[in-house]
C-alpha cells in the first residue's frame, strides 16, 4: 500500500513575534505570539521590521484598544463580521483607527475605514462646535492629515453654523413678537392707551365722552359728540334741555 509522505511530513515551524507598544524605555506588550506571515501581509511596517530576523515588533505610542483591535482584526483573516464592529465604535476611536491604519501601513484597512469616516462627518461637526462632549483632538488631527475630509468638516461646519444662527435668529425675533404681543395685550385693557375719536384723546371712547359741543338745533335742541338731544330730554352727561 502506498504512503503519502507528504501528510507524515513533519510541518515547519510557524515564526512568531511579540508585539510591543511605547518608547524602548517604556514599553508595553499589546500581544504575545502573533504570527509573522499574517503581519507582513497585513502591515507594511511590520514588513520592514520583520524582513530580518526580529523577535519583536515595536509601534508608536498609540491607544491600546485601537492596537489590539486591529490586531485581532488581522488574526481573523480581516472578516466582514469582524470589521463590522466599528461601526459600534465612538467617532473619535474611528479617526484613532483610521490614522493608525496609516502608521501601520495597512492600505486595505484604511480604504474600508474611510466610508465610514465620511459617515461619521456630522459627528465630528458635532465634536468640533461642543468639544466638551467626546475627545475632538483625534477628529482635528484627521482633518489636519486628510484634505478631503478637512473639505468636507468645513463645508459641513460653515453649513451647521449657518442653521445655528438662522435658527438663533428665529429665536430671537419669536421672543420680539411675543414682547409685542403681550404690550398690545395690555393696552388693550389699558384705559389710559384708549383714544376717543370725537377728541382724539386718550383715557375713554368716544361713547363716553364728557365733552359736549353743543350746536342749535330746530326746536331749541342741542347736539352732543355723538347724538342730537331734542326739548325735555336728558343728555348722558345729565343735562336737561
């Protein structure tokens, strides 16, 4: 019977390196035994470091989430599943990952990375006009290294602040409105504001107007400001003709 020889091979060695964070003063290990083929095809700065005979592989101080994130990204053959979790990630860890994708030299990963960046452009407007809600400064940094989005933050900006002052604007002119509003509402039972238009003078109407000018009249009547008094009638004001 013959013998495959070649599945009673004994399998070569797998090389693998530890991966290091941090200056050679101070370092920390991210990951302990990650294969060196993996790396070399997926960073290319793991390719000039490993091209010889390193142990180790040495990055720049970056956030460590981000580090072992996309390391384990990597270990799973760069699946879809996987990737898809960055989309649960905060728009600031985004811009993190994406500006270490380029450190790392990872093209295919900053390419998938960059439509969700695009994406997440009204959020980083968002970090940009209230820092105080999230860390703004990996956003800038991305718009300081990328000229495409820095165009597309201050199209974005100009258009988020020209919405805030209109709506300010509106604002202001409903809180006006309501001032005059709420003054012609007052005058309205304000006696005081109230014109006669027999005189022209304000504090009544002309129904109850006290002035009287009289005019002669057949018969011996007389004429008030708004009706004719007739012989033996009794004007508002009380007089008796």
């Amino acid at each position: 019977m013959h013998t495959n020889t070649t599945s009673l091979r004994k399998p070569m060695g797998v090389r693998k390196v530890n991966v290091y964070m941090g200056k050679a003063n101070n370092r920390i290990i991210v990951a302990e035994g990650v294969p060196v083929d993996l790396l070399v095809n997926f960073s290319g700065l793991a390719k000039n470091q490993l091209q010889n005979t390193n142990n180790s592989l040495s990055i720049k101080d970056s956030n460590k989430s981000i580090v072992k994130w996309t390391l384990k990204y990597m270990m799973s053959g760069e699946l879809e599943s996987e990737f898809a979790q960055i989309w649960a990630m905060k728009t600031s860890d985004v811009c993190m990952l994406h500006d270490f994708a380029k450190y790392f030299q990872c093209p295919r990963l900053v390419h998938r990375v960059e439509p969700v960046i695009r994406s997440r452009i009204s959020d980083m407007v968002i970090l940009i006009l209230q820092p105080n809600l999230e860390n703004h400064e990996p956003t800038m940094k991305l718009a300081k290294d990328s000229k495409f989005v820095a165009k597309l933050l201050d199209y974005a900006v100009q258009r988020a602040l020209a919405a805030r002052i209109a709506r300010g604007k509106a604002y202001y002119a409903r809180i006006e409105q309501a001032k005059k509003n709420r003054a012609a509402e007052r005058n309205k039972h304000n006696k005081s504001q109230v014109v006669c238009y027999t005189r022209g003078k304000k504090g009544h109407i002309s129904r109850y107007c006290n002035y009287v000018k009289t005019v002669e009249v057949d018969n011996g009547g007389v004429r008030t400001c708004t009706r004719q008094v007739r012989p033996g009638e009794v004007t508002r004001t009380g007089l008796i003709i």
